[in-house]
C-alpha cells in the first residue's frame, strides 16, 4: 500500500532545522494533547454533575447513565472509523475537524433545554472526540519517531488524562456550584480554539492513503454491537437482567459482533486488518485498556452516585473526595514513562493491575458504610495502578504495528478503551440500581471492578513484552 507524502490543505508548517532548541520540539505535544485534554476531561467532569444535571432537568437514573454513556459509546464505536479516516486522508486533518465538532457541540451541550437534547448533543461529542483521539496518538508517533522521544511523548499523553482526570471532578463541582452546570461544557470552547490554532501552526502535515476505501458495513457493525451492548446494560438495572428487552440487546449485540468479524475477514480492505489481530501485543494491549477503564471509570461514576445520594456530599465535595484517585493519575503516568525505558513494559502494566485490584477490593471489603477514611487509599491505589500501566500498554499496542498502520492501531486499542468505560459506567449503575441495599450495590461494583484488574494483570504477564529490546 502506498503512500504519498501531501500537505492535507492549507500551507504546511516549517519544519524544525537540525539542533533547533529542545523547547521548540514539544511544540506539537502541547498542540495535540490540548485535544486529547478535552476529550478525557469530558469524561471525568461529567460525574460530579450529572446528579445535579438529573435534578435540574427531570431526568431518571437511566436518563443519567445516557447522559455519561451517551459520549462514550459513540466515542467507542466510531474510533475504528476515525482511524481509517486519518489513514486515508490524513490525520491532521481528521483530528482537525473532530476537534471543530467537539468543540461545537460542547456549546450545544451548554445550551441543551432538556435531557433528551443533552443526551443528542453528547453523542455528537463523542463523534468529535472518535476524531481526535486515533489522530492524536498517531500524530505524536509521527513527530517523534525516535524510540527514547517517543516514549517520553507518550508518558505526557498518559499525563495529560492524568492531569484532565484530576481537575475533572474539581472543575466540575467548583462550576456546579458556582455558574452552573453548563459552564462544565463551556470550557471547552477556549480549549477547543487553541488546539485548532497550535495543531495547525506546529504540526507536520501526515501521510495519508487515498486508494484506501472506507468499509462502511463493518463500522455500522461496531457501532450496533456497542450501542446494544452499552443499552442492555444501562436498562438492566430499571428492568432486571432476565428481561427480554435486556436478554434481546445483549444476544444482538453478540450477533453484530460476530458481523463484524465476519465482514472484516470477507472484507478486501477492512477496517481493523486481522493480520495485525495476530499480534499477541496489539490484541492482549487492547483487551486490558478495555479492562482498566472499566475498573477505573465504573468506580468514579459509582462512587460520584455514592458520595452525593447515600452521604449526602455536594458537587464540590464530591470532585475532593474523588481527587486522590485521580491525582495520582497525573504523578504516575509522568513515573512510568521515566521508569518504561529502564524496565521495559511489563513490570509497569502488571503492578500497576496488581495495585489497582488491591485498591478496589479492599473498598468491597471495608463494609457497608464505611468512613471515608478509610477509602483514601483504596482510591490512591486505582487511580495510581491505572494510570501506571496506560504508558506500557500504550506503548506495548502502537509498538506492535508498523507506521502505516498506526491509526488502525490507536483505533483498536482506544475503541476498547472506551468500550470498557462505557461497559463499567453502564453495569455500575445497573448494580446500584438492582441492589436492594445501595451499599450491597457498590460493593459489588467494586469487586467487579478488582476482578477486571485481576484479570489485566494475567493477560498483561502473557502478552506485554519483557523488555523494551523486545519490542
């Protein structure tokens, strides 16, 4: 497959000449993690508000879980189509305009009148943030191809949703209860303005393949599998688990799932290319992002519901009590990206699981009601293990492929990601929901959640590389 080195439109930026100052080479971090700021930040502020958002605009449990998950099942279901996307027509350009999409609809969502039109405008945002994130990890390989910048660049990346994760729930209880819940997406519009501005003026223009045709079958696959799969789960818990609308979403979200494999390995030029399936690193490194978002995310959006209905906590106190977890996100990951290049992949990836497991399952453990100090460090320890393994994992998924296959590869392992927020935030609710005792409900949450890094851990021993010579 060929490709052609083109501007995607406009004129393209100077390129740094040798021995430019070091300071002007994380031009085109800066402008690309400003994007993928935004999308994780809107992950992570929407928990402290969306029980006020509930209140003010008349919404179910149900209508809430939508209003989360409504973001991150677009988002999961469309990043396969945002890297083919990026592949063929660049991707500077596809993280361009995902970023004007976001930032267009966040001031949708600021202005939304009801639920319902939220609950669109959400979905919108999630196509925008399925542009930008494939582009952004494929961007920062291009930029710096050595392997020791590299692995810096991504330990930033890592940092980056550290640093969204942890002023997430601060930000958004302090504008909850200041200006109101809507500024939550406001701010995305300065954001949103200088991404646009930087990514253009200091990053390179990508390689793109116009011959590569865009398999439209397979995409609507993977979006039916992970909307029926996201619905199923957030309406197991309003009407039980044997219900048959439950049942029915559950079984066709298996069956779209088995289209899409079918239809990848008929297909002439597929979406995900199964050859890179093969590779016990892209494959495993998928499979346990999906696992630690599913840990990480269904414990915020669980433990947000918590602190506000059962202890009664405000939006403000709510982002505080959240923010041991996701400020150790933020230290780790600028840790693990110095360690990576000592150590290699897999000591990362395994402890961080391992400590991430220990976390949640001493919440299970610590009781029905427990004092909140008590859970400081169980939330220090998930927030820390998680973000601890993002790096070698990353590191372990975009190392596996070659550069022409990068945006498939970004694709792959943040659609499971995303599937894995969207799993966790939808069966965590559903355990609130159906639990008899609320507190029953969030223990068992928990243990789920500890399983999930169990599990992550076992599979990241089998399939992260030793070491970085192995990679």
């Amino acid at each position: 497959m060929a490709f052609a080195e083109s501007a995607e439109g406009g004129k393209p930026p100077s390129r740094e000449p040798a021995g430019a100052p070091e300071r002007r080479s994380w031009a085109p971090l800066l402008a690309v993690c400003a994007g993928y700021f935004m999308v994780i930040l809107d992950v992570t502020v929407i928990n402290v508000a969306v029980p006020v958002i509930g209140r003010q605009l008349s919404a179910s449990l149900t209508g809430i879980q939508w209003i989360t998950d409504g973001y991150t099942l677009v988002f999961a279901g469309f990043l396969l189509t945002g890297g083919a996307l990026g592949d063929r027509f660049g991707n500077r350009r596809v993280f361009c305009s995902g970023v004007a999409v976001f930032t267009a609809s966040s001031a949708a969502c600021a202005l939304a009148p009801s639920s319902a039109f939220l609950v669109a405008a959400r979905l919108v945002e999630g196509l925008g943030a399925a542009l930008i994130v494939p582009g952004s990890l494929a961007l920062l390989q291009q930029s710096y191809p050595g392997p020791a910048a590299r692995s810096r660049a991504f330990g930033l990346w890592g940092s980056m949703a550290g640093i969204a994760a942890s002023a997430g729930p601060l930000l958004g209880g302090l504008l909850v209860s200041t200006v109101g819940w809507r500024w939550v997406f406001l701010v995305n519009l300065p954001v949103g303005a200088a991404c646009l501005l930087l990514t253009l003026r200091h990053v390179a223009p990508s390689p793109r393949c116009a011959t590569r045709p865009l398999d439209w079958p397979a995409q609507c696959a993977i979006v039916t599998t992970v909307a029926l799969l996201t619905g199923a789960l957030n309406e197991a818990g309003r009407r039980g688990w044997s219900d048959p609308a439950v049942l029915a979403g559950l079984g066709l979200a298996g069956t779209a799932a088995a289209a899409f494999a079918v239809r990848e390995r008929l297909a002439r030029s597929p979406v995900l290319p199964l050859g890179l399936l093969r590779s016990r690193e892209l494959s495993g490194g998928a499979v346990i992002g999906l696992l630690f978002n599913f840990g990480f995310y269904g414990m915020v959006f669980t433990a947000s519901l918590d602190f506000q209905h059962q202890r009664g906590f405000s939006a403000l106190r709510t982002g505080l009590a959240l923010f041991p977890a996701v400020a150790m996100t933020m230290f780790a990951s600028v840790l693990s990206g110095r360690l990576t290049r000592r150590t290699g992949d897999r000591p990362l990836v395994v402890s961080g699981m391992l400590l991430a497991a220990l976390g949640l399952a001493g919440w299970a453990a610590a009781g029905d009601d427990p004092a909140y100090a008590l859970l400081v460090v169980p939330l220090m320890a998930a927030g820390f293990g998680t973000s601890f393994a993002l790096t070698g994992a990353t590191s372990t998924v975009m190392g596996a492929v070659p550069a022409a296959s990068a945006g498939a590869a970004s694709a792959l392992f943040n659609t499971t990601r995303q599937i894995g927020s969207a799993t966790g935030v939808a069966l965590g609710g559903s355990l609130l929901a159906a639990a008899a005792d609320p507190a029953t409900g969030l223990r068992t949450s928990m243990a789920v959640g500890a399983l999930a890094y169990l599990t992550a851990a076992g599979l990241a021993w089998l399939c992260v590389p030793a070491s970085t010579g192995q990679k």
